[in-house]
C-alpha cells in the first residue's frame, strides 16, 4: 500500500517537472510555430523578416540595445489589477480580437459594461460610434453602479466617457500603419469593389474625400480616437502634433496592431494583470483576405493616400514611437516574456484544440499557476457578440443581487 502511494506521488511529481519543464524551457521553441505578428497584420516582407529576427533573439537589434537605459534586476511587484478602463475600438485594426480578451477579463472580473441600450447599436458591437455622443442613458441600466468597463465601437469623448464611467477610468486605445488599414477596411461593406481588377489602385488613382473632415480612408483611425474634427483640416503642422499629443495622453497604453501581441504585454505590465488574462485564440479572425487587397501600389498612389490621410499617419509615427519607447524602457526582460508568452499561448490553443479538457499551467517566471478546462478553450472560440452577452449576463447579476438588497430594506420599517 505505502509502496504504491508513494509510486503514485514520483509519478504525480515528475508529471509536474516534465509540464513544468515544457512550460519554462520549451524544448527547441524556435522551431514551434510562433506567431510574429497577428495573422491579419500584414508587414511588408522586408520589415518582417527584421522583426522575425528580433523576435527569435528575443532582443532588441543591436543598433537599438545601447538605447535600452533601465534594466529592472527584479521584476517590478504589481499592485491591484486595473478593473476599469474604456477600450477605444477602432474598426479592422485586430480591435475585434482585442475586444474577446478584454471582455474575458471583464465578465472574469465582474465589471460593470456599458452595454448598449439600443439594439440595433448593440447586434453591430457599438456604442458611440460614429457619433461621439455619450450618457449613461446609452448604456443599459445598472442602478446603484457606475461602469467600469468600455468596449463597443465608440468615438473617444474623454469628458463624456468620464462621466458615465467610475472615477479613475484608464483607457485603451489601437492603431494600425495607415496603408494597412486602409488596404483592409477599402473592401468593408464594399464587396462588390472586389469585381475590379485593381479596386486600390483605381481608388488612389484620383483624389477622394477632399471635403470631408474625416472618412473611412481618410483620418478614420485618428477621428475614432478623439483627434478633434475642427482640427482635421488644419495646414499646420505644430498645431497638429501638438493636438496628438494631447490625445496620446489620454491613453494609458495603445495597442498596436503591426505589434499585437507586444502590446497586450505591455499592457499587462501596465495595467498589473496576469498572462492568463490576455491569452487569445491563434485562429484567424479574418480569413477573407484577397489578393487585391495585398496589391503593391506606386509610389504616387502611396503618397495620394499618406497626403489624404495625413493626421494618420502623423499619429501612428507618434504612437509608434512611443510604443518602442515604453517597449524599451521596460528592460530587454520584456522579450523574454514575449517569448514566454507566445510559446505558453500556442500550448494553451495546441491544447484546447487537441485533447481539451483541463490542464495545469504551472508557475514560471512570467506566470502564475493557472488551469484550463473545456468551458475556458470553448470560450478562447467565442465572438464578440457571444462576449458582449457574457458580460452584460454579470450585470444582469449585479442588477438581480440590488433588486434583492433594496426589497430587504423596504421591508424593514
Ligand atoms: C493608375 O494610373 C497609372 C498612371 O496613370 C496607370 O498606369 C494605371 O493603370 C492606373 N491604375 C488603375 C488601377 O487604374
Ligand atoms: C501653428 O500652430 C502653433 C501652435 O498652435 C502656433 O503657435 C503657430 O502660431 C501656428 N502657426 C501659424 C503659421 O499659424
Ligand atoms: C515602428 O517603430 C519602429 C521603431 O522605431 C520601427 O522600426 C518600425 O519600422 C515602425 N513600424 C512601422 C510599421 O512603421
């Protein structure tokens, strides 16, 4: 008996190195199929090729490591979690599968949505968008409760946002390389531009939109989150950066898209939260990806675009900047976790795609303990819209549990 209980134990134990050890020290990891980048970022081929080195490094190139001015002997001990932001949804810049992590977290952490009082509103996964325009009499009822979470395609309105939100709210916001999103979101609600033989060439062949503020090709992203429309058409270039910086410093971290999965680690860092919490499913989202949207453009066409859409692109050479800033600053152990994170993201959606059903991540470096199950892989598939409903089900909760409070003291006189 004693004999076969500690038999049972040596199994149970070396079960827990060999995981451990395939955890923290992935055997031959290169060769695992990493993602450099999310499947719906296209960088152009030179540029990749940069990255993937980087990438399988885990370092900064050379030419970048004597930037590298802080390096953390310990890592830095986090505080609470962040439990209260509003994330910016900038249409076809990966924000689609960045709402699927951010709403886990959300219906995880109880938060309190904001879910869109009008349906029609809500079946397209908005809020304030495209309008700006935000009360709470917009988001379904939570008495008693401010909101906590923001995740619905709405326009950035800090003081309107402030308002229906608790205090202290952080917020989240997305860009993508300006001809990268506008390769992607020309053929949105446009299916039939996909007939011609060249539809982005044809398109930057003349000038478009030359007296609109702001449209789907032209300065959309920066519109969307909060760059002012009366400045849109500005011909000064002071006022301008001024102006983005101003709205860069709203955000407590923006994601960007060319560096999706760097930007959810950044943002853990940040906003305090485990790895765990931004693990997301390596399927791709958008599979409807055409040649003529991968059509290499002239020079000229290049430039009709960047001209067109000029406070874009301004804003994404600000924000980009000061995303390898932050990058880092945070100390070359950011790559290690990088690399942690996306060899302990591929096991995770290998395993639910496989066996399923629950396993032990242990402890590393860069993570706690944390299991997984069949519900938690039969979520990492869910859309938006499933996610939408999972976090409005917990205020539903929260609204039956004050329902219930408030009847209890009525009662008693
Ligand atoms: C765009 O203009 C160039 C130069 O005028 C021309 O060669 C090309 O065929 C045009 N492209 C499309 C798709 O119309
Ligand atoms: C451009 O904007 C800056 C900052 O708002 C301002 O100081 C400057 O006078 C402006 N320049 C012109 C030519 O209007
Ligand atoms: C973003 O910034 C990095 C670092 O400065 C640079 O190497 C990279 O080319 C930029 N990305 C794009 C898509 O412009």
């Amino acid at each position: 008996m004693v004999m076969a209980r500690e038999f049972m134990f040596l199994a149970l134990f070396l079960t827990c190195v060999t995981t451990y050890m395939s955890i923290s020290f992935p055997r031959g990891w290169k060769d695992t199929e990493i993602s450099v980048k999310p499947a719906f970022a296209n960088l152009h081929s030179a540029k990749r090729s940069k990255f993937k080195s980087l990438m399988q490094t885990g370092y900064l190139p050379s030419t970048q490591r004597n930037v590298i001015t802080s390096v953390p002997t310990s890592l830095p001990t986090c505080g609470r979690p962040v439990t209260n932001f509003v994330f910016i949804k900038v249409h076809k810049t990966a924000s689609g599968s960045t709402f699927r992590v951010l709403a886990r977290f959300g219906r995880n952490h109880g938060m309190t949505i904001c879910y869109p009082a009008l349906r029609r509103k809500a079946i397209h996964i908005q809020l304030s968008y495209p309008s700006g325009k935000l009360t709470k009499d917009d988001c379904r009822p939570s008495p008693g409760r401010k909101y906590n979470l923001i995740i619905h395609h709405s326009v950035m309105n800090k003081p309107a946002m402030d308002r229906v939100m608790e205090p202290g709210t952080k917020y989240i916001g997305i860009f993508r390389e300006p001809l990268n999103h506008f390769r992607s979101i020309f053929f949105w609600k446009r299916r039939v531009a996909r007939r011609n033989e060249n539809p982005l060439g044809a398109f930057l062949n003349t000038t478009h939109d030359r007296k609109k503020t702001y449209s789907k090709h032209k300065n959309f992203q920066a519109y969307t989150m909060g760059f002012p429309k009366r400045l849109m058409t500005s011909k000064n270039e002071t006022q301008i950066y001024e102006e983005i910086r101003t709205v860069a410093g709203w955000y407590s971290v923006v994601l960007i898209t060319e560096y999706w999965e760097e930007s959810l680690v950044l943002l853990r860092r940040k906003f305090c939260w485990r790895l765990y919490d931004i693990l997301h499913t390596t399927q791709k989202l958008h599979a409807l990806h055409t040649k003529k949207e991968h059509v290499s453009l002239t020079t000229e066409q290049e430039e009709t675009h960047r001209k067109m859409s000029n406070v874009d692109y301004m804003m994404y050479d600000y924000l980009n900047k000061t995303f390898w800033q932050r990058v880092t600053n945070e100390g070359p152990e950011f790559w290690e976790e990088v690399t942690y994170y996306k060899t302990l993201n591929s096991e995770v959606n290998k395993h639910c795609n496989s066996v399923g059903g629950k396993r032990v991540f242990p402890a590393g470096k860069w993570s706690q303990e944390f299991v997984i199950d069949s519900p938690f892989c039969k979520e990492l598939k869910w859309k938006e819209d499933r996610w939408a409903d999972a976090c409005w089900d917990v205020v539903e909760r929260q609204n039956e549990e004050t329902k219930q409070i408030l009847k209890k003291f009525s009662g008693v006189k």
